[in-house]
C-alpha cells in the first residue's frame, strides 16, 4: 500500500497512461514515423483528464 | 541539483512542521533522535543504491528513471496545479503545526530505549517518508547525470538552509511559498521524465539535447494554461 501510494499516487490512471504512452513511443521509434512527438502530447493528454477528474 | 535541491526545500519544510511541534511538546531528545535515525537510513538508501545504479546500461536507466521521474512529476504537477486554481487547499503549514502538537499532548507516555517512543517514532517516519522521496530524485537526476554526489549536496544544502530557518524562527515555516517550489519540481521533474524517458524508448530529439530547453517551455506552457483554464471553471462554478 505504501508503494502503491508512492509511485502511483492519487490516480492510477495517470500511471497507466504514461506506461501506455511509452508503449507507443517505443513502437514508433523501431518504424521510421518519428516518435518524439507522443510523449509530450500524451503527457499533457493524461494530465488533463485526471485535473478534470479531481476538479469534479 | 536545482531539481534536487527545490524537492529536498519541499519536503523539509513539510517534514520541520512536525518535527518543531513534537520537541515542543514531547521534548527535543526523542524528536531530534527520530529525526536523526531517519536520515542516516536515507542516507544508507542513496549510499547502497547509487553504486547499484551505475552498472545498468543507460538505455534501460533511462526509460526506468524518465518513467519514475514522469509518475512523480505528474503527481507534483497535479497537486500544484489543482492548488494554483483554487481546487485544492494550499497546505497550511500552522494548520499541521496546531493538529500534530494537540495529538502530541494527549498521546500516552511510553519510554523506549531512553526516549519518548511517541515523539521518537512520529519524528522518524515524518522525516523518513517525506525524505524518501528526495532520496529517489537524488539517485534518478544524479545517476542519469553522472553524479550523485552532486545531486545529494543540492539536497542537503536545502535541508540546511531549512532547518537553520527554522531554527532561528522556532515555529513552522508557513511563509515558505510551498506551491510554488512544489510547481517548479513538477515541471522540472516531468521534463527531464518526458527527455530521457523518450530516449530510454529509443527517440532521437530533433537537434539532440537541444530539444530540452523546447520540452521544458512546453511543460510550462501546458502547466500555466491548464491553471488559467481551471481557474475559470473554479469561477464558473463558485
């Protein structure tokens, strides 16, 4: 639970975007579509709808 | 060591308001030796871990070290943001001061190894738990840039500087703007997430490390746009 708390925080989701975004970026980067792009937009994607999800 | 040194400010203003109001009230002796333990255990933590980290590749270091710094970064960001525009309290440092020195008085006296158990214990974990955190920002900024130490200085100039305010003071510190440094990690912390996390997933930045000063001028932007856009759903709705 401590942990859980820690590393994941308030919103697991958040979390588990990232991981997601991650997944993407890494996929993009083996193919020859430049990838530098997805983080960021993902970033400030995920960190919108958990704001909009606290400020409820 | 900005990064380090901001978090490290955070968190040991946080950590004094607890530990100034159990030596107020359960005596000096137990807090100051809880307080103490506590950092020579995240101490021993970034001791036994920086070496640890210096043998991984720095591909896959950085992935895992943009990936914790993004998951931390964010929640830093959140907090401020929601803080900034008015959906969230902003912390009050006299508020916890008040809280832990009333449980403090009423908390029953039990004498452990020569110290108040209580005071020892509430001590130790508030500098242990808030400390952690710094610990891992210590070990992630300073092993992705070749230096620890550097990292832990910044970190320990800013517990200094804090406590020496504290201790000239002698109450907590609520006039320390807390949001404010807690935004400024948050950026930071995300960009440098975002930066080596892209690279640990394989990306080549446009222009190299170049491209850094361009992600942290878009974390900044998002972050201040999402505030004023909060703030006016805050008013459309008060």
């Amino acid at each position: 639970m401590f942990w859980w708390d820690f590393i994941v925080g308030d919103d697991w989701r958040v979390a588990v975007g990232i991981l997601l975004a991650f997944g993407l970026t890494a996929l993009l980067a083996a193919t020859s579509v430049p990838a530098w792009w997805v983080l960021p937009l993902a970033v400030a994607a995920v960190l919108w709808l958990s704001l909009v999800r606290a400020a409820r | 060591m900005l990064s380090a040194f901001l978090a490290s400010a955070v968190e040991t203003v946080e950590a004094l308001t607890i530990v100034l109001a159990i030596g107020l009230t359960r005596g000096w002796r137990s807090a100051l030796a809880g307080a103490g333990v506590a950092t020579l255990a995240l101490a021993a933590v970034v001791a036994a871990l920086g070496p640890a980290l210096t043998v991984i590749p720095i591909e896959v270091l950085r992935l895992v070290v943009g990936g914790l710094l993004l998951v931390f970064g964010l929640q830093w960001l959140r907090k401020a943001i929601l803080r900034a525009s008015g959906w969230k309290a902003i912390r009050d440092e006299d508020a916890v001061f008040a809280r832990e020195r009333a449980e403090a008085a009423t908390a029953p006296d039990e004498e452990r190894a020569g110290v108040d158990w209580y005071g020892f214990t509430i001590s130790f974990k508030a500098v242990l738990l808030e400390g952690l955190e710094v610990a891992f920002i210590v070990l992630t900024f300073g092993s992705t840039q070749g230096s620890i130490p550097l990292a832990a200085v910044g970190a320990a100039a800013a517990v200094i500087l804090v406590v020496l305010a504290g201790i000239l003071v002698r109450e907590p510190l609520s006039r320390v703007p807390e949001n404010t440094l807690a935004f400024a990690v948050g950026v930071m912390l995300t960009t440098f997430g975002i930066f080596w996390g892209a690279e640990g997933a394989g990306v080549d930045w446009p222009g190299g490390d170049a491209a850094l000063p361009g992600v942290l001028a878009f974390v900044l932007l998002v972050s201040f746009a999402f505030v004023a856009m909060l703030r006016r759903q805050r008013v459309a709705v008060a």
